[in-house]
C-alpha cells in the first residue's frame, strides 16, 4: 500500500511483522504486530492462532484483532480479549469462524491496523490510544453486521438491550501468579445499537441492524474500575471521529520519539530495520497507571489489590533487559526512564523486594536480581530526581537476605555468604547465579557509594569478584563447586543446563562485564583472552541437551548461526564480541559485530527471542557504533559507526553528531557519559 499522508518517515519505515515468523522451537523474534502508543498501557495485534503463540505471519487466516499485555509467548497473556467482526450463523470455535485477510493489501503501523476479511467482505480499521482504541467495521454484504467477542479465561461481558454501549471484564491472567482482585475491566460504545446479544461459554456476539454499513466502537479498559474505563473513553477516544485521526494524533507522538535518534544510509533496508528495532525498543516496559477525574496518576497493584497514588511500570524481564535496552532508555530517554522508575519504586513499597520479572506482577522467572543494574546505571549517570535511597533498602536486601522464592531475591545466597559461590545443589544454576549476583553486587555497590555509604560499597566490591572463585584453569572455563569447594567431577564444556542458564560454559565463562581485567588475568592476560573468544567463535557450534530433557529453541537457533558457540540468539553472549575491543583487539571486535548486524539481523526477522527490546536494543548500539559494556558505569565503548548519519537529540542537550565526533573518538576507547552528552 502506498504510506498514508499522515504517516511521517521514520513511523513508516516500521515493520510490525519483523521477528512474527517464529514458532516454540524457532524464534526469530517471538513478536507480535504490535499497535500501540509508546510504553502504552494496552497493545492491539491481529491473532491468527490461540495464545500464546497468537500471531504468524504465514498464517493465512485472520481470527480477529487481540486486546493484549503479552511480553513473551513463554510468560503468555493477560487482561486479554479479541474482537471479530463476521456474517452469518456465530459458532463458538474462533477458528472455524476465521476468515483470509489481504495480509500483502494491509496497513499495518504502530498506530493503524486497516485490513480485509475476504470471507465476510468486512474491513476492519483500528487505531489504538493509550488505554483504549477507535474501531471501524465496514461490510460490502446486506446481512446484518455481527461482532464476537472472545476470551481465554473466566469472564463477563453484558449489554443493555437498546443501548449503544457494552461492558465486561475478564481475569485471564498466568495460572501460578498470586493476584488479588485482578481482572481487566473494559467498556464499549457504538455509533450505532446493537439489535440483539447472545453470551456463549468464551464469550459472547452482538447484531447490528441489517443495512448500516459500517459500525464505530471505542473501547476503553481498565485494570482498576469500570468507571475509570469510562474516564480513559471519555478523555482520550470521545473527541476522536475516526481511526485515521487517532492515527495521526498517535503518529506525531511515535515520530517525535523516534526521531530523537536521525540516521541515514545508503542502504534503505538498513534504515527500515533501525527503525522497526526502535519501535522495538519503545513497546516495554509499559505503564499500567491510569488517571482519575481530577488529573490524578493512580495504579492498581498487582502486589497487593490495592489502589495507590502514583506510577506502574510493568511487563520486562530484567535478567534480558539490562544489558542494553534500560542503558538506552537512560541515555536517550531519561524523561521516560525517571517515570520508569518512579513506577518501580512503588513496586518496590508494595511488594517489600525491588522487581525481577514483572508481568503484571512478580513472576518466577530467570536468576539475577538485575534491578540492581538498571537503578546502579541510573544513578551513575545522572538521573536521579526520584528516592534513590528508599529503592537502595531494597537493593540491599537483594544483597542481604536470602530468598527463597524465584520471584524475587537471590536463591543460594546463604552458600555464596558462606563459601564466596553458590554451590551446586544449593540453588538452580550455581555458576550463572554465582556470576550474576557478583555483578549485581558490584552495581549495588555504586549506589551504596553514591548515598555516602562507604563500608557497605566495600564489602559489596570485595563480594563483586566471587565469580573468581568458579574459574577453573585446567580447564579453562567457569565451573560449579560442591559444598566442600570441590569441582563436580565431571566436565563438558557443550554440556547446557544444569549448573549453567539457557547456555553452558561457553556461553557463561565471560559474563564478567564489571571486571574485565580480572577476568583477563585468568586467562593469562589480554592476548590469552582474546584468543579464548577466538576459540569460541572457531568452535563448532555442539551442544550436549542432557540437562533439559530435549533440545531447546536458543540450542537450534545458535547450530544455525555461523558463529560457532557464540550464541547471540539469547543474552548472556551479548558483551562478549565487545571484549575483543576492551583487551585491544578493536579490529576484531568491528569484524564480527559487522558480521552480527549483517548476517542475523534483517527487516524481517531477529537472531532470536527479541525480548522486550533488548535484542532490537543490541541492534540499535551496534549500529551507532557505541555499546554500554558495563551499565553500572558511567561510560561507552566507541566503535565504527554503520550508517552515514547518525544524530542523538536527546532533551536538555544540544544534538549530538555520532559521525562527526569518530574524528576525536578512537576506535576501541571510553567515552565517559558526560562526555558523549557535552558532544
């Protein structure tokens, strides 16, 4: 389709289908086609299978359009519902009353789905506000137009015979998660009245009157009340006539942001992937407050059922995130990142530990209380207009107080207290979590010496180095210790799982971003090192599944990838090409970065789960020329940039010209943060 007069450049660069082309054992993103507003309270994707795995671009019919807050397919759905218009008898299977859709005749942005359903002759048009969205159903037929509504949990939905308007709510949320009164509350008004409903065990269908060609809904949702739902219709879709004009409001909002970071290139794939990595990066976390009549920011926690002045920041993996989408969120969108925060710290208040996988609410997933990283590197550089000493109690309780639970805390911390590790058996994965918590005690330390805290920040400094204590030079990688300090006696560097995390040694033994010199010295120094990384990449790329069982997406995905046992697919790898630069070796570093960018990367498809904008994050450094190897320091590493323009405009600086500045920059040095922002 041609770009609508509404649609700036750089929104129109964005691919929704990027990384859809993924299945449970083949991710190539494990996205969704996402309309939304930015960190917006509610997403809107077509469906065209059943949750999780809801969307495939394959895929040759359309079930509908899907309400949705799913991060992940593998941490599923919650306040979820879909919406279908159809012609003819209503059957409770939302597959079989599924219909071909003009997927190639579509339009498909951030802010506007506009698509056919060949079956029915209908046109669905949408376009999403941040709690709600602007519906338009038009049909070619003389049947009476009906809308189905469907969901995946307990639910109700309920119409006043001879209104224009319907409510319900639905409490679909992840089975093993403890919510109090948790249910998405939502509210619908029609341009024109139903003439009859029926409800139906996943749902229910409404019917318009024969010969009224197209139907207007706005719909609105709520995590706290129908009434707010109401207050959200009112303020944002009430004034709005149609989806276009919804999308042009929303189109300005998605350009400004995107447009903080200008490049250009001579390859126009090169800018349409930037792009589509960016909005990427600009989906999750999102905000889950809300606004009351008189202005009030107030939330529902999911921690406690209660309602709360103040932010909710939800919906990220912390384990995935810190490497590179919090570091730029910080440096490019601090006004963004401080509201994230101060969203955070109420997670913090009502669930008495700082958050490790919020979605909605704390979820057992992942090791690390990585926390740590992102409030260390807010901290370090600058951004600290909120409680930075009512989150470190918190912080220091990740430090202090064993937990557990994989909710929150660390599992294992009495062995690592006792013995400078965690031993094997004494948590699940000992080596990742011994190298995990010794990085977050290094970021934890850099807020305990911000608030004046200088003994804490020392003990926390001297613990930062346990990963020392896991290094085995006989055999030349991070291994797991008994409880009597002894190696467990058998050593396979292909083995995953087990002491290791969705990798083995090879993809752990480096994961020391806050020490790298110590980590050389282990290895023999510099050189030694960097010839390990060579070994890594020369390496054919076997694994040993034993541990899991089976083999697992992230082992499929690096046997595919021509990079030997660097397994960019998944994050832990993700620093590691950096090294090269950071022992001296930059050239090294830009050869397989380029060849990363290149060969994994496309308009179309991730090297693996994108993970709420970290992988697109990687993608988006990379291509600057610039990489936070250490979040937790006030510094980035400067590499080749690979694009002909790049332009940070960042608020409360002058721009920033990327390309300009390599004159003064070498290839392989820091630049300090304050630095790169003095341009």
């Amino acid at each position: 389709m041609p770009r609508p007069q509404y649609l700036p450049p750089k929104l129109s660069r964005v691919n929704l289908l990027q990384g859809t082309d993924s299945a449970h054992d083949l991710s190539r993103g494990n996205t969704l086609p996402l309309a939304a507003r930015p960190w917006g309270a509610h997403h809107w994707t077509l469906q065209t299978g059943p949750s999780p795995w809801t969307f495939h671009r394959s895929a040759p019919k359309l079930w509908g359009i899907r309400l949705t807050h799913q991060p992940s397919p593998w941490m599923r759905d919650y306040g979820s519902l879909m919406l279908q218009p159809f012609h003819g008898v209503y059957t409770m299977d939302p597959e079989s009353q599924a219909s071909a859709y003009l997927q190639k005749d579509a339009e498909l942005s951030p802010v506007r789905i506009r698509t056919e359903l060949a079956r029915y002759g209908i046109t669905i048009d949408m376009s999403p506000s941040e709690h709600g969205a602007v519906f338009e159903f038009t049909t070619r037929s003389e049947e009476p137009l009906r809308l189905r509504f469907d969901f995946d949990a307990e639910h109700n939905i309920s119409w006043p015979p001879g209104k224009p308007w319907i409510q319900g709510w639905t409490s679909d949320a992840f089975e093993g998660e403890d919510l109090v009164n948790f249910s998405l509350k939502f509210v619908g008004e029609f341009s024109v009245a139903p003439v009859h409903f029926e409800t139906a065990p996943g749902g229910g269908w409404l019917e318009f009157p024969a010969g009224e060609k197209r139907i207007r809904l706005k719909l609105a949702a709520s995590f706290i009340s129908h009434d707010f739902a109401e207050l959200s219709l009112k303020r944002e879709l009430d004034p709005v006539n149609s989806p276009e004009e919804l999308a042009s409001q929303g189109a300005e909002i998605w350009e400004d942001l995107l447009g903080r970071i200008d490049i250009e290139s001579e390859y126009k794939n090169q800018v349409s992937t930037f792009y589509s990595c960016l909005y990427r990066c600009l989906l999750f976390p999102r905000f889950l407050d809300e606004m009351d009549a008189e202005g009030r920011i107030v939330h529902y926690s999911p921690y406690d059922g209660k309602i709360h002045d103040g932010r909710l920041c939800t919906d990220t993996g912390f384990w995935d995130t810190y490497r590179t989408l919090m570091p730029l969120l910080t440096l490019v969108y601090p006004d963004v990142a401080t509201k994230m925060m101060e969203g955070w710290v109420n997670v913090c208040k009502a669930s008495d530990w700082s958050p490790k996988w919020p979605s909605p609410g704390a979820r057992d997933c992942m090791i690390g209380t990585h926390f740590n990283v992102v409030v260390a590197d807010m901290v370090i550089k600058g951004l600290t207009d909120w409680d930075v000493a009512e989150v470190y109690k918190y912080l220091r309780k990740d430090a202090e107080v064993p937990s557990k639970s994989g909710r929150a805390g660390r599992r294992g911390l009495e062995s690592l207290q006792q013995l400078g590790y965690v031993a094997e058996g004494h948590a699940p994965y000992s080596v990742s979590s011994t190298m995990d918590y010794a990085y977050d005690d290094f970021c934890v330390a850099q807020v305990a010496r911000f608030l004046g805290r200088e003994e804490e920040a020392e003990t926390l400094l001297n613990r930062s180095e346990n990963y020392r204590n896991l290094f085995d030079a006989k055999v030349g990688f991070m291994r797991p210790r008994d409880q009597d300090g002894n190696w467990i006696d058998s050593f396979d560097e292909f083995a995953w799982g087990g002491p290791y995390i969705e990798g083995g040694p090879w993809q752990h033994s480096f994961n020391v971003p806050h020490d790298i010199s110590g980590l050389a010295d282990l290895h023999g120094g510099n050189s030694a090192l960097c010839r390990k990384l060579d070994e890594m990449l020369a390496t054919p790329p076997h694994f040993e599944a034993s541990a899991y069982g089976r083999e697992i997406h992230e082992m499929t995905e690096m046997a595919l990838a021509p990079f030997g046992q660097y397994a960019h697919s998944n994050q832990p790898v993700h620093n590691y090409l950096f090294l090269f630069a950071q022992c001296g070796q930059t050239e090294k570093t830009d050869h397989w970065v380029g060849r990363v960018l290149e060969e994994l990367y496309s308009f179309d498809d991730f090297p693996g789960d994108e993970d709420n904008g970290e992988m697109a994050a990687w993608y988006i450094w990379a291509t600057l020329g610039l990489y936070p190897t250490c979040p937790g320091k006030a510094e980035y590493l400067k590499l080749r940039p690979r694009i002909r323009k790049a332009v940070l405009s960042i608020p409360g600086y002058k721009p920033i010209d990327l390309i300009q500045n390599v004159r003064d920059w070498q290839h392989g040095e820091f630049i300090a943060h304050l630095d790169l922002l003095s341009g």
